[in-house]
C-alpha cells in the first residue's frame, strides 16, 4: 500500500511539472520582447549572387552589428530591436552600397536584396615627350638662303 502511495505521488507530481511547464514558457516568452531579424542576398547588376560582401547595419541608438554574405550571397542579422536602420554594403569591385530606411519590427523576419553597382574607374594617363625647338637665327636664316637661291636658279631656268 506504501508503494502505491508513493507512485500515485509520484505521478501526480509529474503531471503537474507538466502542466505548469508550458505555462511558465508561456509567461516567460510575454515577458521577454521579440527581437526581430534581418535575412537577406546580395546581388551584382545582372542577377548572380555576390559572396564575401561586409554588411553593416547601424541602429538608431548608432550600434553597429557586421556581418558578411555567404557563398549563396545570404546573409542574416537576428537579436534586432525595433527601429528604423541604416544599413551598408561594401565589396571589392563594386560601388560602395547605401540605404537609410530599413525598418526591423518586433517578432518578424524582415527580407532585404542588396544589389550592387559595379564600380567604375576611370584613370587617364597622359605619355608625351618633349622635342627640343631650336631657336638659332643663323639656321633659320641658312635655310632662307638656300631657298632664295633655289628660287632664283629656277626663275632663270624659265
């Protein structure tokens, strides 16, 4: 009869751990606020994906979470409070990417593209080289001779 007891104690204990259980989840979840989430894909202008970007999202408050995108150019940012952030991305060989207005609400997954520009380099390179100009009179004074001369040998001729 002991042993009865103790088991019919011991069930009851065990049901009412899980009756009390998912209720004390529940209570525990009303009193912590839902963070919300960032996930998104980084794209070039024609569609492939781009992996190895830094992203950094900025809060109202300034802090600023990084993270960098994936081999599939995926990326997530979770533990996020509401607001409104601004977020950037930076790569190698692509203009550098801003936005201002992204808005995280509590308890969602918020979805984000980011598409880059390719970055445009223009470089000029000027080659000259420099000729020397003579300013010698007498050169020039040679060749007017040699060509009056030429000029009355050929006035004779006719």
């Amino acid at each position: 009869m002991k042993r009865v007891r103790q088991s019919t104690l011991a069930v009851a204990v065990l049901l009412l751990l899980s009756c009390a259980s998912p209720a004390s989840l529940l209570w525990a979840q009303a009193t912590e606020p839902a963070l919300g989430e960032l996930r998104g894909v980084v794209v070039d202008p024609s569609g492939a994906v781009v992996q190895g970007v830094a992203i950094v999202l900025s809060s109202p408050a300034g802090k600023k979470m990084t993270t960098q995108s994936n081999g599939l150019g995926q990326f997530n940012i979770s533990s996020l409070r509401r607001g409104v952030y601004v977020h950037d991305a930076m790569a190698h060989g692509f203009a550098p990417y801003h936005f201002g207005s992204l808005t995280i609400a509590l308890g969602r997954t918020s979805a984000l593209t980011i598409r880059l520009a390719i970055k445009v380099e223009e470089q000029v390179q000027v080659d000259a080289e420099t000729h020397r100009v003579s300013t010698d009179h007498a050169c020039g004074r040679h060749i007017d001779r040699v060509a009056l001369r030429n000029r009355r040998v050929l006035r004779s001729q006719f």
